[in-house]
C-alpha cells in the first residue's frame, strides 16, 4: 500500500514538472494556437463566448454577436442542429491577428485542440466566413479532435465547410466559368493535406475552394453525412466510411 502511495506521489511530480515543459514547448511550435487557448488569461475583454481588445468599439462587438447568431442558425440547419459552442477571438487590427492568428493573411482561423476557438480579423466580420468556421466547430464536435485532425482529408474539410458558405466568388456559377464548364477542375481529391490544398496561387486556392465545394455538394444528403460521423466514431477510417 506505501509502495502504492509513493508511486502515485512520484507521478503526480512528474506531471506537475511535465505539464510546463509540454505547456512552454507548445507555445514555442504554435505560439498563436497557446496564446488562443490561453486567451481567458489574456488582457481581453469578454463578452460571452467572444472575446477581444477593450480598445474596439462595443458597437462592431454588437455586429459581431449579431453576426455569430444568424451563422449559428444556418450551420444548425444544416447539421440538423448546432452542437458546438466555439470561443471567438476578434482581432479589430493586424498587431492583434498576428499574435492570434497561425494564418493572419486569411479572415480566419478556427484551432481545434482542448475545444473549439475561432479567431477573426477585421475581414472576418461577415456571415458567410463565420458560417463556414463554425461548420468546422460542428465537424470537430461531432468526430472529435483526433478524427477531425488525422484522419479528415483537407478537401472534404474545407468542401463540407464551403456548404455553409455562400461567397460568391466560390459559387457554383464562378466554378462553372473558371473552370471552362466543369472541363477544367483540379482533381481535389488528391489534396488530403492542407500544405496541398493551399499550395499554388491565390487563383489556384481558390478553385480548390470551389472544387471542394462543388464535389461534397454532390455527394451531400443529411443521411449520408450523418451516416459518414457515425462510422467515423465507430473506429472507421475517412476512406471507408465515405465510401460505404
Ligand atoms: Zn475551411
């Protein structure tokens, strides 16, 4: 029993001392993903789930709610109901998005590990992006980290996202012309990565987006994705489960 006791005691140490390392070793691979996941430490303000910079404008913070309601309706419907609850991080300048942000060049970026965080630029204030983030949020909460991370293929990711996102310029009638009538596609499928998927030109990117989107709406029915999350939590790999 004493034995028993001294190495529950020692663990416990060793966790105690390993916790920092992991903790400080994190942050020096992925600072904004730490500063993101620590941002309940942080100097920002919080109003709800959003939090941000006490210097901006209550009103676009207004907006902002307004905003993360009327996308958290459509991705509901979509899904059949929302089940996450992301945190959102709105950076009102680039000093800001910077430090938070893995991609600042993009609106918006949503990490996934220990729950749901989206981070917003300025340029993220618009429905369509934060409908498209919070679709990855619902994703993650339905499968899981290590599925949504290891085992998701980036062009269903980002494809499955697109569903929720009605910028035009990914449209089916943008893809159409791009792609000189469905003729000229690039073959997304191959695009398991994300290095993959957004390598090559902001044209290029972009017509992975609409690719993407255009491939997951033709396989989508409300049954089969529910069906494809339900052999995924049964140990299935993406592969087979979509297949089936
Ligand atoms: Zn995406």
């Amino acid at each position: 029993m004493l034995k028993l006791k001294k190495i529950i005691t020692r663990t416990f140490f060793v966790f105690l001392i390993l916790i920092p390392i992991a903790a400080f070793a994190h942050f020096i691979i992925f600072p904004q993903e730490t500063r993101s996941i620590l941002i309940g430490y942080s100097g920002f303000k919080k109003d709800d789930r959003i939090y941000f910079n006490a210097a901006t404008p209550l009103s676009k913070i207004d907006s902002l709610r307004s905003l993360i309601e009327q996308a958290s309706i459509r991705v509901g419907d979509f899904w059949g109901q929302k089940t996450c609850n992301p945190g959102f991080i709105y950076c009102d300048n680039e000093i800001d998005l910077k430090k938070y942000s893995i991609n600042p060049s993009a609106p918006a970026v949503t990490y996934t590990k220990l729950g749901a965080v989206i981070v917003l630029g300025a340029d993220g204030m618009d429905l369509d992006i934060i409908a498209h983030e919070i679709s990855h949020a619902e994703f993650y909460q339905r499968i899981g980290f290590y599925a949504f991370m290891f085992k998701i293929p980036s062009w269903f990711k980002h494809g499955l996202a697109m569903q929720n996102d009605d910028r035009d310029y990914y449209s089916e009638d943008t893809l159409k012309v791009r792609s000189y009538n469905y003729k000229s596609m690039p073959n997304v499928k191959n695009l398991k990565k994300d290095e993959k998927f957004y390598a090559g030109s902001r044209e290029q990117v972009m017509l992975n987006y609409m690719t993407a989107k255009h491939v997951v709406k033709n396989w989508w029915t409300k049954e089969k994705l529910d069906k494809l999350v339900k052999e995924l939590n049964a140990g299935r790999s993406f592969e087979e489960a979509f297949g089936q």
